[in-house]
C-alpha cells in the first residue's frame, strides 16, 4: 500500500523546512526568524540626506493634506509612500502593494506604516487645488532657487503623454507618436545641461502651442529676485510667437526660439537662394545667415537668423515618390544640380553671432533626454487617474523627487548625469538589514556585483559630507545647508561660492 501523502495547510503551522536537492547537492531551507530586511538598502543615507537638508521636513510639514478622522493615516505616511514608489520607479498606484510591510524603510523615513495605494489616492483628493499649487511651487523653489544665483538656461518644453482611458482634459490633438489618439501634454520648464525640473503643467491633449504656457511661464517668472532671472530663455517653434516674445522683452530677458516656416519666410528663403547673399559657417556642417524681418502679427522687426546645410542623400531620397506610388501627372524634371537644403529659422533678441546662437539651439535637444527619462523611467508616462487634478499632482510631486535623485546621484557622480535606467541599478540594488544591539541601531547593507566596494565607498563619501557639514556648521540654516550640498553636486559647473543662497522673507542674498 503507498505511503498517504498530506500537505498540513494549517497556517499556525511555522514550520517551513524543507530539503531541497540541487545540481549542486542538498539545501535546507528554512524562513529567517531573525533581523528585519529591506529591499531599499540605500535608504539610510538618502534619508540622511533629504533630513539634514530640511528638504523632507518642510516638504511633509507644508503639506496642505488634513484628515479629521482618527482612523485616517498620518499626512507624513501617505507623502513617504508616495515618495518611496516614485524612487521604486513606479508608474502605477497600485504598484505601491510591494512596498508593504517595509517596516525599515518606513522608520528611515521617518513613518509608522506603509499605507495602500487607496490611501494614497484619497489623500491626493482631498488636498484643495489652490493651496496644493502653492505648496507644489514653494517645494520645488526649495530645491532649485540656489542655483538660479547662477547663469543659466531657461529650457521651455511641452511632451504629449498618451492616454488609453477615459481620463479627464484627454483631448484628441498633437500627437506624432500616436496620431488620433486622446493624450494630456505636460508643459515643462528645465534648468538646461542640469537636467532639473523647475515646474510642470498638466494641459488637456489640445492645448500643445506654447502660448498655454504663459500664464504660468509668467507667474514663475515674475515671482523669481532679479538675481535670480535667467540669461537665457530657450525653446522649440511651439514659442516662436508674438505673445511668447513680447512677454520676454517686457521683462527685459533674452530669448531664443525657432520659426515656423509661414508664406514670408519661404518667401525669405527664396530669396536668399539668389546670388549675392554671403553665409557664413555656423559649425556642424551648417551655415547661417542674418537678417531683419517683420511678420503679420508681429508688433516690431526682430534678429533673425537663418541656418541651412545640405541634405544628405538618404534625406533626399525621401522627398521622392516610391517607384510603385507613380502620380497621375508627370514630375518636373530638374536640369540644374541645385543642392537641397534643409532649413533653420532662428529668432532671438540677443547679440550673440551666428556660430554661438547656432550652438545655443543645438544643445537645446538635451530636452528631449529629459522627457525620455521622465516618461520611460520615472512616473510622467504612468499614474494615469480619471481626474486632472491628481494627474497634475503626481507630475509635480515626480518632478520633486526626480530632483532630489538627480542631486543625489550627483553627490555621488559629480562629473556627470546618471539617467534612472543606470543609477537604479547600481544605487538602489542593495539589500539592507537592521539589527538593534545595545539601544543602538545597525544597517548592514549588502551590495552585490563588481563595482560593490565602489558603490559602498561613494555612499560612505556622501555621508561623511553630510555629517561633517552639519556637525562643524552647527548654525547654518536648513536653507544654508541645502546651499552647501548643491555646491558640492555641481561643482563641475561653477565654483562653488557663485551658488549663494536666497533667504525666503526679504530675498536677500547671504553669502556663506
């Protein structure tokens, strides 16, 4: 007679032995009854740095988010879990279910429990839209307003964001991605070459040209010291426009956008095809040229420079028909060797020459790094919610944490930008385990892989930098301290006493 075999289901039942043959021979398993673990190994020594900074503190304290209810969580609960799942890379709020139970990171953070990701949605509702967008822009003031005492480029860009549901402001509009298909365009201002979000605007997916953008590119802009003003503001043909350029000159700030190619300035590129026009190299294969013009619409003539270069021969093969889509009416035939050109129109207000302008918008497609980062590997391309409101939210609350991993990893890596796709792997693969030894608490972190000890070695870096700068700087201000550490992750950009902090009451400059 065989042997019954039984399977005790009973879940009281702890006992979870087992011997397991492998190719390499026989294994006991068994659960660990020991010291807690975490998956978010690195969380010390983040926490340690959004802490001593103040950045985590005010961001929690200012929080407009108030429950009434006795059962309902803590507002620094619902914020720390959402944070937690944006650094996770999450695009989905349901994705937050794998961080429970994640007691360590929860007391790194300074939490008393993970909470669901319904919690989290009904905590973005209830927070009122007004005192939300006040505290959203007083956030990211926090983080970036050091380095506008800077020189830097005002980066204006709008992304298209597909959607698939029913979701409030989808509209049917510019999409080249997915023509037809209902989408929001998110509005974005960057900090150029150092990949910082300084806002971000949820807009209906037919609201893509850039005059949408002024009423808020305005209010950050009027809102900002004197000092603080960029040298330069920069973008695509979406802002080449009467409104976008007058709004720049009223304020007296420079400015730098393409055109479209309307009826006269076809009618100027023809004409500069006649001889007698000399062009001048503009580097990267290109040459430009510069003039005046007045388009209808226009209040005044503005610098316009024209760049062109000739098409290579696999762009021009596209211009023709396919052999087996022949038109109906017969095809001019060129006698002339006339090279094609493919065309820049350039407006701007600046006296810079032609080779610099040129460069200046060349560099401008860094921006498009910046999306394919923040859609593909951050949160703007999930989160996806029926209401607006929550839509516009999350996007502000990615952009946050988006700049603080950025100004981390740059603490870390000063010479260069590490996209999520390569940080991740190296700063967040680490397990961590938490045992508590004589009222003393321990994190024994474990990093796997061949740059392990390199890893381990930059954290220990940064927190050594963190500890020393608020251990021998005692009196130093959060706002002081914040100051110090953009100091140290940008200082391949400039020396560090050009980063100066900007007091929140009387914006007054206060040398370090």
């Amino acid at each position: 007679m065989d042997e019954l075999i039984t399977v005790d289901n009973n879940p009281e039942n702890d006992n979870f032995k087992c011997r397991l043959n492998t190719p390499s021979g026989v294994f006991h398993c068994d659960k660990d009854h020991g010291s807690p673990v975490t998956m978010h190994g690195y969380l010390p020594h983040f926490a340690q740095y959004l802490h001593e900074s103040g950045q985590l503190e005010d961001f929690v304290n200012s929080c407009p988010l108030c429950y009434k209810s006795n059962n309902a969580p803590a507002v620094k609960d619902v914020l720390g879990t959402t944070v937690l799942s944006i650094l996770s890379g999450h695009k989905r709020y349901c994705h937050a279910a794998s961080l429970y139970d994640d007691n360590i990171a929860a007391e790194l953070l300074g939490m008393d429990k993970i909470v669901s990701h319904d919690s989290l949605m009904r905590g973005i509702d209830k927070m009122n839209p007004e005192s939300v967008d006040h505290w959203i822009r007083e956030s990211y003031r926090k983080i970036y307003e050091p380095l506008l005492t800077t020189p830097y480029i005002l980066d204006l860009d709008p992304t298209v964001k597909v959607l698939y549901g029913h979701q409030e402001g989808a509209e049917i509009g510019y999409n080249p991605q997915k023509p037809g298909r209902r989408s929001h365009c998110y509005h974005t201002y960057f900090i150029a070459s150092l990949r910082l979000v300084l806002d971000v605007e949820v807009h209906p997916g037919n609201e893509t040209a850039g005059l949408y953008s002024h009423k808020r590119l305005w209010s950050l802009l009027d809102e900002m010291p004197p000092q603080c003003l960029p040298t330069l503001i920069r973008g695509d043909i979406a802002f080449g426009n009467e409104g976008t350029m007058a709004g720049c000159e009223k304020r007296g700030l420079n400015y730098l956008f393409k055109l479209k190619q309307s009826g006269k300035i076809k009618k100027l590129l023809s004409d500069l095809e006649t001889p007698g026009h000399e062009w001048s190299d503009a580097g990267d294969g290109w040459l430009g040229y510069e003039t005046e013009i007045m388009l209808s619409g226009w209040s005044r003539k503005r610098r316009v420079v024209v760049l062109r270069r000739p098409q290579s021969p696999k762009e021009s093969k596209k211009l023709l028909p396919q052999d087996e889509l022949q038109p109906e009416l017969p095809l001019a035939i060129v006698v002339d060797d006339c090279p094609q050109y493919e065309y820049q129109i350039l407006v701007t207000n600046t006296t810079y020459d032609i080779p610099a302008l040129a460069q200046l918008y060349r560099d401008r497609g860094d921006c498009e790094n910046n999306f394919d980062e923040l859609k593909n590997d951050w949160g703007w391309g999930g989160f996806n919610s029926r209401k607006l409101c929550r839509t516009q939210v999350m996007a502000s609350l990615v952009g946050i944490v988006y700049n603080w991993w950025n100004i981390f990893c740059r603490l870390a890596e000063p010479e260069k930008h590490m996209e999520a796709r390569t940080s991740r792997p190296q700063f967040q693969n680490i397990i961590g385990r938490l045992t508590k030894t004589g009222g003393s608490r321990y994190i024994y972190m474990s990093v796997m892989g061949a740059s392990a000890e390199s890893i381990l070695m930059k954290f220990t870096r940064i927190s050594r930098f963190i500890s020393g700068l608020c251990s021998t700087a005692t009196q130093l201000t959060n706002e002081q301290k914040w100051t110090a550490i953009l100091r140290e992750a940008f200082k391949k950009f400039w020396p560090p006493d050009q980063i100066k902090t900007v007091s929140s009451g009387q914006q007054v400059l206060l040398n370090l």
